[in-house]
C-alpha cells in the first residue's frame, strides 16, 4: 500500500489531495504513473510526465525509482 499524496494541479485533475493506492512492494513511478493514468484516463498522463516525484527526502522524475510508503507527486510550479 502507497500513500500518494497530490499537489495544485495534479490535486484540482485527480479531484482530491490524496489516496492509498495498492502497489506491489517493487513498484516504480512508472508503476504509479500508468495506474494513476489507467484510474483517472489517458488524458492525465501529460500532466504526469512533467511532474517531480518526491519519495522519502529525494525529488526525482526517474520512471526506475522505487516507490516509497509515501509519494508526493508534485507538478512544475510557476511564480518567485
């Protein structure tokens, strides 16, 4: 089980700002990315692709990365 926890855009496209997910224990962001597009349709997967994913305290957009207890998906943010 994976907490996947979302933020500004990804959070208004998946309609909340978090859920568990059931993920095997080897599963990677790529993993995360295709389930999260095969629940909330294709037309996310855009937006996912752009995304950072924050697990543990490493920020990275590496498909390879294993997945954490917790995730933080995290879209590229504008402003100073």
């Amino acid at each position: 089980m994976v907490e996947v926890r979302y933020f500004a855009a990804i959070a208004d496209a998946v309609g909340k700002s978090s859920e568990h997910l059931d993920l095997p224990a080897e599963a990677t962001v790529a993993d995360l990315r295709r389930t999260l597009a095969d629940t909330y349709g294709p037309a996310l997967d855009p937006l996912l692709k752009v995304c950072a994913y924050l697990i543990g305290d490493e920020l990275t957009r590496d498909d390879s990365a294993a997945l954490a207890p917790r995730v933080d998906v995290l879209p590229p943010f504008a402003g100073g």
